[in-house]
C-alpha cells in the first residue's frame, strides 16, 4: 500500500511538472511572436524590390505562335523588351528549352525570333497564377523586330 501511495503521488508530479514545462514554454513563445512582430524598423537588403532586367518592358497583346519539337501552339505574347518576353500559354515549356516564335506584330506584321524560356509558372497552383505562361529571352531576332520594340519604348514616353 506504501509503494502503491508513492508511485500515485511520483505520477501526479510528472503531470505537474510537464504541465508547468509546457505552459512556461508557450508563454515564452507567444511572448517572443510578438516581440518580433511588434518590431518596426528591419533593415532590409539593398535589392529588394529592385529590378533585375537589363531592359525595361511595354505591355502588349500580340498573338503569337512557337514551333518546337511538339508541333505549332498559338500563344499571347504580354509584355516585351529587348531581351525578351512574357508569354501566355497553358503549357509552358521546360527551362532551357529553344524554339522559334512567330509574333503578329502591329498591322499584321510577322515578327520571327529564336528563344529560349528562362522561368515558368507551370508549377505554381492554379489558384497563384494570374496569367499562365513564361518568360523568355530572345537568343536572335531580326532587324524589324528590334526596330518596333524600340518604336513602342518611344510611343510610351
């Protein structure tokens, strides 16, 4: 009955102990939470927010279509600069990957170009995605090419 006694009494304090372990711990985190939220001035890295493109891009909406090893596929070319573009499509291709793009140009004019994708939201959820597409460079492109972008910079100045 003795042993019995101690062993009731040496498991109530364990559960005590435990108990108080784990309440003086989540005070202190929920303490600390707020301590770092209620904290204002960060400092921040000097690139943040920064643009890392070497050309700046002009909002466009020129129908556009690549042709790769899987055939012909119409696109919407978004954006574009000198070095290159965002384009829509519901399959974006693999990083890395080379192809010729066919853009249509104002009054009808066919734009040819060599790219490559440089990023791609294929990944990213439905729900995260605004426009499905990627960002490409362009490798080569032709004389024209060059002429109208740089003729839409001057139109939005």
């Amino acid at each position: 009955m003795y042993t019995s006694a101690i062993l009731i009494y040496g498991v109530i304090v364990c559960f005590l102990g435990v108990t108080v372990v784990f309440l003086v711990y989540y005070f202190w985190r929920v303490h600390n939470r707020f301590d770092l939220d209620s904290h204002t001035s960060m400092k921040l890295p000097r690139n943040v927010g920064e643009e890392k493109r070497k050309h700046p891009r002009a909002d466009i909406d020129w129908f556009a279509w690549m042709e790769n090893a899987y055939g012909i596929i119409e696109l919407k070319v978004r954006n574009i600069s000198l070095g290159g573009a965002f384009i829509c499509c519901k399959n974006p291709l693999s990083l890395g990957e080379f192809f010729n793009l066919t853009m249509m140009g104002p009054d009808n004019e066919p734009l040819k170009a060599t790219a490559q994708v440089v990023w791609s939201n294929a990944n990213v959820p439905d729900e995260k995605v605004i426009n499905r597409g990627m960002g490409i460079r362009f490798i080569k492109m032709s004389d024209r090419h060059i002429q109208l972008v740089r003729q839409i910079f001057r139109e939005t100045d």
